[in-house]
C-alpha cells in the first residue's frame, strides 16, 4: 500500500511503497518491474548475482555511449563537455 510517512516523518515526495519497518521502499516503476513476468526474472536474477548486475549495466551503458545517446546538457564529446568529460569532471581530471 503507498504510505504518507516515510520513517515516521511524513512523506512529500513522489508515490512509493514501503514495507512494514519502513526501512525497505519500492517507487511504482519498481513494483511495475516485479509485476511483468518478463521484467520480474531479471529482477531476481540481478538481486541474486550483483556483479552480473553491473557487467549487464555497464555493456548497455556503453552501446548508449557509442550509439550517441543524447543526454540533456550534455555536450561533444569533441569538446570535453560529453558525458564523458562531465564524468572526469566529478572525478577531478583532465576533460
């Protein structure tokens, strides 16, 4: 059920689904995930092996980057000011 309290604080933000402590939240996008057999599977193949979590995610992410997948803000990678150079900019090196 979605709570107006999150901790016992009430809660302003968008919709979400808590259990019972109040320490574990699901958004509606995750409930849709654990409801679509499709999408469920991987839900659980994922929660069991995090490491195939983060190969999967980062494969994808980097066919995104080289299709040019654009991001808003974000500009050439030409230029430094990609995602990319944003990357490097967080991380405090050299665009």
């Amino acid at each position: 059920m979605p709570k107006k309290t999150h901790k016992g604080k009430p809660w302003k933000g968008p919709l979400q689904y808590e259990d019972s402590t109040g320490k574990l939240m699901m958004l509606p996008t995750d409930m849709a995930l654990m409801e679509d057999p499709e999408f469920k599977k991987y839900v659980l193949l994922f929660k069991e092996d995090e490491m195939l979590f983060f190969k999967e995610f980062a494969a994808a992410f980097g066919k995104l980057m080289e299709l040019g997948c654009p991001f808003p803000g974000a500009g050439g990678a030409a230029d430094g000011a990609g995602i990319f150079g944003q990357v490097k900019a967080m991380l405090g090196l050299k665009a």
